[in-house]
C-alpha cells in the first residue's frame, strides 16, 4: 500500500495596491485626466505622495470621498500595471513554493475591477480574499494568516500589525504610512525575491 504523502505550502499573503501594483501611479494619471484643464493644476510626482488621502501632491481632491470615487473608476485600473518589471515574474516563482493568497480592501466598485484585472493579469494565483471597507477604515485583522512559515507582505503598517503572522515584511518605499515600522522590509520584488526564494 502507497504511503499518501500530502505536500502543504506555506501561505504568501500578499496586498494588490503597492505591493503588486503601481496603484498611487495609476490614482496619479487619473487624477491628471480629471484636473488637467484646472487652472490650479499642477502635474503631479505619484513617487512623492506621502499622504493616504493623496492631499500633498494632488490639492484639486475634494476630500476622502474622491479619493475613493477614483478608487472605484474603470479608468483607475485601465491605468494600473505592475508596480516593479519583474513583479510578475517573481509571483510567478513564489506561486511554486507558497500557496499565494491576495488580501486586498477597498469599496464594492473597487474590489470588482480589482478582481477582474487580477483574474487577467494573474491567472495563476486562484486564492483572493476582498473585503469591502466603508468609509476610509482599513483593517485585515479578519483575516486569519496564522501558520507555520507563512508571510504577508504588504506596505501599510496599521494592516501589518493587525494580524498574526510568522513573517510579517512591509514592502516598498519608506511612507508616512510606515515609516514606522521596524522590522523586516522590502523595497522591491528583487528584495522579495531574494528574501522568500
């Protein structure tokens, strides 16, 4: 008789917005199509936004409300790729050691073009879990990440710290959105890469 051998990957949660994708770039090009008649309005750097609500480099924004309005637009994710060239190529790589699994928050339009891009442009990860925030509250404490060897890499601090996780490593530049986090990092896939392969 055969001994069944079941082979369990650890689990990769991994954010869309940042760390997978360029999305304040993507916010940034449709902020620019919107306003750019505007005579106040001045191009923006999206690798200079530092706030959340995009108020330092985008002022024609009327408040938390847009913000999420140009969140939940089809020309926010027409606009949206890769936040790094070799992005793709290293999921890809991660997809063979790691049960991939995406954790990503927004409103009902932004999590069903979200699910669509994704399904497009990652058809090899089948794992998603989308939940649906109101108003401008952020948390992934619902979902459970616990496990040996599991990892979730994601660039907002708040969202790191409320889960449990094994590895929890905050990607991307250093924002006020964790610039105080203190443990492991990533700065790109190229880190992530050498760090989880």
């Amino acid at each position: 008789m055969k001994e069944l051998v079941i082979n369990i990957k650890p689990r990769l949660f991994c954010d869309i917005d940042n760390p997978i994708t360029s999305s304040t770039e993507a916010f940034c090009s449709v902020y620019s199509q919107i306003y750019k008649d505007h005579p106040d309005y001045i191009h923006p750097i999206w690798q200079n936004v530092n706030k959340w609500d995009f108020a330092d480099e985008l002022p024609l924004l009327k408040g938390v409300k847009e913000v999420e309005e140009i969140f939940g637009k089809r020309d926010f994710f027409n606009n949206l790729k890769f936040i790094n060239h070799n992005t793709y190529e290293v999921l890809k790589q991660l997809n063979k050691k790691y049960e991939i699994i995406l954790v990503s928050i927004g409103s009902f339009n932004n999590i069903s073009y979200k699910s669509q891009w994704v399904k497009n442009n990652l058809p090899f990860i089948t794992e998603s879990i989308f939940l649906v925030n109101h108003g401008s509250k952020m948390t992934k404490s619902l979902v459970n990440m616990s496990g040996k060897g599991n990892v979730f890499l994601e660039d907002v601090e708040s969202n790191l710290n409320s889960v449990i996780v094994e590895r929890p490593i905050c990607f991307g530049s250093i924002k006020s959105w964790n610039e105080n986090w203190q443990s492991e990092k990533a700065f790109n896939w190229t880190d992530v890469a050498n760090k989880l392969l």
